[in-house]
C-alpha cells in the first residue's frame, strides 16, 4: 500500500494516457528546442480498466497488437516501477 488517500484512479490512468518520458534527460530541464525538457513523450497505452484497493493500485492494459508494442509496455511498466509520482 503505497498510494496516497487522495489518489483516484484517474490519476493513475493518466500515466498510461498520457506517459511521462523515461530514460536519459527527462525532466531534467530543456533548451530551446524542447523546454519542459521532457524531450519526446511515449505514445498512449491503451487503458482497459484501473482497480485500486486499500492503497495498492492495478492497471489492466488491452492487449498489444504487436510483439514490439508489448514490449513497450513492458518497458514503460518497468521504468515508472518505484517512481515518486506527485499529483
């Protein structure tokens, strides 16, 4: 159990929606080229459904397409594993 009281699971269903970059130089400051210095943001992940209980949260995603786009997922899910999310 985690999660905040106060988060919804909107809240995290806007992390699939709508990703927050990974890796190298996100966040980390910008230029003039990229001023948020988020650099490119991942496509969607397709959502099917958000279930939160008692401060645990789990994402159920729609099937992947393609072998590539699960292993985005996989990569995605991987990457934010641990993260400090403020909303």
């Amino acid at each position: 159990g985690n999660l905040s009281h106060g988060c919804l699971a909107s809240d995290v269903e806007g992390l699939f929606l709508h990703p927050v970059a990974t890796g190298m130089g996100g966040g980390m400051g910008g230029d003039a080229n990229d001023p948020d210095g988020m650099g490119d943001r991942p496509a969607p992940f397709a959502v099917d459904r958000v279930d939160m209980k008692r401060g645990y949260c789990f994402v159920f995603l729609k099937d992947a397409d393609t072998l590539a786009e699960k292993d985005r997922v996989e990569q995605y899910v991987a990457d934010i594993g641990g993260m400090y999310v403020v909303f």
